[in-house]
C-alpha cells in the first residue's frame, strides 16, 4: 500500500535527521525542500484517507468501517511523523513568515494524532466517535401504534417539525427523536471527553483541554471576549424577534400554552433544534396577501429537481467570474438519499487534495431551504478549487468561520426577491414597504433566530471540556443555556439521569465545532456589505444582489472573493478580511444594517409585549392525558418509557412499584418506540472489535 510506504519513508528520514544532526536544522533553503517533499507524499496519504472516509459516510458498512479506521490510522502515523521531523529544523528562528507559519502548523498536531502512542486509547477514542456518529446517522421513531412505520431524521422528522401545527404531534416528534438518540448516547460521551481531552493534552501543554484547542485556530488571543461583544450587539434584535414570534405563537396555540412573558416551547418553531424558523413562516408573516419569499412551492409546482437547484448554484458562482464545479464533482458527489443503504445524511463538502476531486454528499429535498444549503456547500468547494494551489497546510480558511460563511455570502443576493425572480421563483416583485418587510422577516426567521444558537452550542461544549459543566449535570445545564439564551424551554420535563439532548444535534455526536457557524454569520453580513459597494450596489443592504451590477462591477465583486479565498490560511485572517472589507475587526454592525428597517418595525408591533422571558415558566404537561404516571408523593411526572424500567425516577420510588400490572406501552396517543437495529448490530460488533484489540 502507498500509504505504508510513505510512513517507512518518513520514519528513515526522522532517524537519519536525528542520527546525522544533533543540532537543529537551520536552513530555509532545507526547509523549503521538507514543505515540498512533505506536501507531495501529504496529498496522497490524505487522498486514501479522504475515500476511505467517503466510502463510509456514503454507505454505512462495517466493512467500510474498518477500512476507513485504517485509513485514519495511516494518516496520523503521518501526521505524527512529519511533525516529529518538522521539530528537528530550527523554524522558530526562520526569518521567512511563510515558512515559519507552514513549520507551526505541521508541528501542532490535533487529537487524533496525539494518541497514536498509546494505541489503546487511540481506538478507544476512534470507535467512540464512531459509535456515536453511527447512532446519531441511524436513529429512527416508530409510530407506536404502526411499529413498522418508522420515521428517520430527514426527511420524515424535519417534514413533521416544519410540515404542521398539532402541538401534540409535534411533541411527539420532538421527543422521539431525543428518546431515540440522546438516550443512546448518554453515557458515551463523558468518556469521549475524558480522551479528547487527554490527546490535545499531550500534544500541546498549554491547551488545557479540547475546547481550548479548538480556540486557538482563530489565532485571537481574546477571542472569547469579541464573540461577547458581538452577540451583545445582537441581543436586542433577537428579543424583539422571540417577542414577537410568541405573541403569533400565543394566537396560534393559545394563552394556556404559549405564556406572554415566558420562554417558547421548542417543538413549536418549525426545526428540531429550533434554530431556524424559517418553516413558520406562514404563521407570523406581517402582510399576508404581499410578496411572499417562500418558494418551496412554487419549486415544486414548477417540477424543480436536486439536480436543477445544484445546476442554479453553479451558474450564480460562474456569473461572478468565480470557479465553476468540475466534471468531477458532478460524477461523484451524492446529492440525494440513497434507497438501498444507510448513509451520513447531514450536508458536508468534500476536498480529496488533488486539485480536481471534490464532492458533496447531501440528502437534498426539492425546497428553498435546500437551495441555501447548497449554495452553502458549494462555498466549501468553491474555496477549495481557489486555493488548491497553496501548500496543503494552507488548504484551510482564514478562520473556521470564513469557510462556513463564503456560500451563505452568496445566497444572501440569490435569495432577494429581484434575484429569485430572474432564476423564475418568484412571478412578481412588488416594490413596497410591506413587501420589504415580508422579506426581511423571512430572513430574520433564518439568520437572526440562529445566533442565540449559533453562540450557545459550543458555550456548552467550552464547559464541558474545560470541566465546569460535569456529566452529572450535562442535560440540565444544556437547558439552562436554551433558556438563558434561545429563549425556549422543552414541552416535556427532561430526566437528567436518563437524557442528553445536546447529543441530538449533530456535531455534538460527530465532534465537529460550532461556534464558526456563529463567527460566520458576522462575517458574511460584513463580507455582503463590502462586496455590495464593490458591486455598485446603492441603497438599503437587504436589497443588493451582488450580481445585479455591470458585467464590470460583478467581476469586480467576485475578483475580490477570489483574491481571499485563494489565500486561504497562508495569513491570519484579518489580513484575509482586510482583502474584502478593507478593515481587520469582526463587526455585527453589517447585520443591524441589513435589518434596520424590520428591527423599526418590529419594536412598534413588540409594544405592550414583554421583551426577553421569565425563565421558570415551564409549559402545561398533562401527566396521565400523556401516558405519564405521576409518583405518588406528586412530585414528579414520570414518562411512560420510564415507568418500572429499573431506574428510580421518582424520590419515593414509586414509579418502580406495582410493576406486574403496568401495560406493555402507552394506552392512547402518539407514543414511542426506536429502533436502531442496524446501529446496535453494528456498535455491538465494533465494541466486540475494541475488546479483542485491548486484550494486551
Ligand atoms: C447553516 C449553515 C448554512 C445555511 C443554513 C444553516 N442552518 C444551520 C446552519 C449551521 C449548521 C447546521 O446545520 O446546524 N450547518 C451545517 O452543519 C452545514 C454542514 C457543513 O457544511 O458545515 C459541514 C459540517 C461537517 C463538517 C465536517 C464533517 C462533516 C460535516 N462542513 C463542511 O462540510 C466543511 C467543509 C469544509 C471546511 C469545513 C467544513
Ligand atoms: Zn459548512
């Protein structure tokens, strides 16, 4: 195998560098000479890796499995052992930034990599991840009633939480998809954490833990204390939003469900995490009868396909002079869900390092919301196709959030009512104040419900990294976080023993960081202004479609997005942002911008409202109405599930009394059962797999 042979190559080289020169190398000339022959034998290892991975992600085998455990294996070998020459030069006395700034990051290894010398622990990280990404990939809901009638995250869930108004049904929904996941997970991820932390330990001692690692690619040394400022600043526009969405809310539901000065039950805001609330849009929209910006059914009334809306992402990347989608990319990426197999669903865009294979693997649906998640992936590739030509530890953004923000950048011009009309969405475009406002609530509903959530995901996970926040209190603390922050409270009384609701959304399970996506909502509002005025774009920001200009104003706007992109993380990133903006600091100014005018509408229709929430207002739970079982000092409600399942629920163990005469399931209403047959079989035999491989 190549790969095998890379290593042996890398691992003569360290001990002919060690044995030769005791002292470190000082050369740029020999250092040079190391970047280009380690950005070679880089390219290929990370190649196999890279389709050992997509094997997996695409077709969910344990024999995919293990070929990608050995794919990552290979490559951490790699890693290590670059990075372990890399130390023998004298780099931190290199007069060259570039060279000096290429030795730093191939000398900082990450947390898979710093295990590699304790095997054990190494795959007892690697099969956690695994496990948890694979109960996450596979979780289903069966009706209880229809047991073979299960529903699976997308597209049977996220349809029941954006498709309808039946409170019931929705919890239903919402809960099912937690009993079905976070339960699972639970008691796995204390000891992922243990080992996350224990690799970045080790590789740099000044990371204390895993969350500080992750800080430090953005290379801003009061990184935490800029996101505070920023979400300050957008704090206002948030609580006017939640203020009133409650009071439509309020009308919808009724005054018993919905409290005026209280948080907002989570199942009810369209999205399983209620972090968009875009599908609600029908229930708050300010001028029924005007323009109306959602055209998932006009899509699919005009017979739009997957395949068309990805061809329309292109084109708009093509008309700004940027790189347009490869051969390749249309031959290999998958954009549908797949009949036959199980497979990742959530969206992610991929680079295989060698300048041409990229590909996105995502379970579209033929929607608007699709559409922005499409021009968001793109952005992704996009970037990778502009600085393919940067050495491989360069192949990154200016920050994380750069690369998340490039494609939601664009999809800020495709999706204005002038754009939308000319890709044949919308029939007419009415030029009014009422329109205007429609639209930028249909926005609001996307980018400003999200910042709360944006910043709070990875608030949690800082905690639980960093120790402040304990497994003994993970649920009740991700919770006091929804609250303080999102304003909602969760329609069923939550079991800290048994539940872990962060372990439903996906990064958490599958490790991936958050708080880029809230860095990139800053950044594209900042990048859109300053392409706008580039573009010669006059008047209010929310109406700029940056392709809207002169053949030589768009070229203008799109030669600028090259030129930083191609950059990649060859600079810090404010010298990337200076390319765009002209200016080095992250603003949220660009964003209140944007919403000005429905912020001024807003805080007229919030009057008489109460803004923000009292947050120990919990919503009605009728316990037996629900199935539940009430213990019998009345102090708790105890769910159907959790009655006589061997745990006590109830202080005076109640729940676990009586337990020959309690019915095999629920007696009425919506209830749930999971299953995870293929994940159990699977997990069971990677445990089985870890156990053989620990015995010394
Ligand atoms: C969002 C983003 C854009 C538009 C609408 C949105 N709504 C919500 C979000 C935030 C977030 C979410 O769904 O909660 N969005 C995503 O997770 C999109 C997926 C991704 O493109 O960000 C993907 C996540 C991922 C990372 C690593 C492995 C697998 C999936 N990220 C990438 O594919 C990616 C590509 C290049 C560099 C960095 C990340
Ligand atoms: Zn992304």
């Amino acid at each position: 195998m190549p790969a095998q042979k890379e290593i042996l190559y890398l691992v003569f080289l360290a001990l002919a560098v060690r044995t030769v020169r005791l002292q470190l190398i000082g050369s740029e000339d020999h250092g040079w000479a190391f970047i280009w022959d380690y950005n070679g034998r880089a390219e290929q290892v990370y190649y196999d890796s890279m389709v050992a991975r997509w094997n997996y992600n695409t077709n969910l085998t344990l024999e995919n499995s293990l070929k990608q455990d050995e794919a990552n294996f290979i490559e951490a070998h790699f890693d290590k052992q670059a990075a372990q020459i890399a130390s023998n030069f004298d780099w931190q006395n290199f007069n060259n930034t570039t060279l000096k700034r290429l030795f730093r990051k191939i000398t900082l290894l990450g947390t898979a990599v710093n295990h590699i010398d304790q095997a054990r622990e190494a795959r007892e990280y690697n099969n956690l991840l695994a496990e948890m990404r694979l109960i996450y990939s596979t979780g289903k809901v069966c009706e209880y009633h229809n047991p073979s009638s299960c529903l699976s995250l997308n597209p049977d869930l996220s349809d029941c939480l954006a498709n309808n108004h039946n409170y019931d049904r929705l919890r239903f929904c919402w809960e099912g998809w937690r009993d079905a996941v976070g339960r699972k997970l639970k008691d796995k991820y204390p000891r992922f954490v243990e080992l996350s932390n224990q690799a970045v330990h080790q590789g740099v001692p000044n990371w204390t833990d895993t969350g500080a690692y992750w800080r430090s690619w953005y290379e801003t040394a009061d990184f935490q204390e800029q996101l505070e400022n920023l979400y300050n600043q957008l704090k206002p526009l948030y609580n006017n939003l939640h203020a009133y969405v409650r009071k439509k809310l309020r009308e919808q539901y009724g005054q018993d469900k919905i409290s005026a000065t209280g948080p907002i039950p989570a199942h009810l805001l369209g999205n399983m995490w209620s972090q968009s609330w875009s599908n609600i849009y029908d229930l708050v929209e300010p001028y029924p009868g005007k323009t109306s910006i959602d055209v998932t059914s006009k899509m699919l009334s005009d017979g739009w396909t997957v395949d068309r809306m990805f061809r329309i992402s292109d084109d708009f990347f093509k008309e700004m002079g940027l790189i347009e989608m490869p051969q390749n990319f249309w031959d290999n990426s998958m954009f549908v869900k797949p009949a036959d197999r199980e497979v990742v669903c959530h969206a992610s865009a991929w680079d295989f390092y060698n300048a041409h294979d990229v590909r996105i693997k995502m379970c579209s649906n033929v929607s608007m919301q699709d559409l922005v998640t499409i021009h968001h992936e793109m952005g992704h590739i996009e970037y990778y196709l502009q600085y393919k030509h940067q050495p491989v530890p360069f192949r990154r953004g200016g920050n994380p959030g750069f690369h998340e923000a490039v494609g939601d950048l664009l999809a800020l011009s495709v999706s204005t009512p002038t754009h939308l009309q000319t890709i044949g969405l919308l029939d007419t475009v009415e030029d009014d104040n009422e329109s205007d406002i429609n639209f930028l609530m249909s926005m609001a509903l996307d980018k400003i419900s999200f910042l709360p959530f944006g910043y709070l995901m990875d608030q949690w996970r800082w905690g639980v990294f960093n120790g402040s926040i304990t497994p003994a209190t993970y649920n009740q603390e991700w919770w006091k976080l929804r609250t303080r922050y999102q304003g909602i409270v969760p329609p069923v009384p939550r079991n800290n023993d048994k539940d872990f609701d962060p372990g439903c959304k996906y990064h958490v399970p599958a490790n991936h960081p958050y708080m880029r996506y809230f860095v990139s909502y800053v950044l594209q509002f900042q990048f859109h202004k300053a392409l706008c005025e580039t573009s010669g774009h006059t008047g209010p920001l929310h109406k700029c479609d940056i392709s809207a200009g002169t053949e030589a104003q768009k070229a203008a706007a799109g030669e600028k997005l090259a030129r930083m992109l191609q950059m990649g993380s060859s600079q810090e990133w404010p010298d990337a942002m200076e390319v765009i903006t002209g200016q080095r600091d992250m603003s949220a100014q660009p964003i209140v911008d944007y919403f000005q005018p429905l912020i001024d509408w807003l805080e007229q229709q919030n009057q008489g409202e109460t803004l923000g929430w009292d947050d120990t207002w919990t919503p009605p739970y009728d316990c037996e109405a629900t199935d539940g079982f009430t213990c019998k000092d009345g102090s708790r409600c105890v769910r159907p599930g959790d009655r006589c399942d061997g745990v006590n629920d109830c202080a005076d163990k109640s729940d676990e009394q009586n337990c020959s005469i309690v019915p095999t399931g629920p007696t009425g209403g919506a209830a749930v059962s999971t299953v995870t047959n293929f994940a159990s079989t699977v997990v069971c035999v990677l445990v089985a797999l870890l156990m053989v491989n620990l015995v010394p």
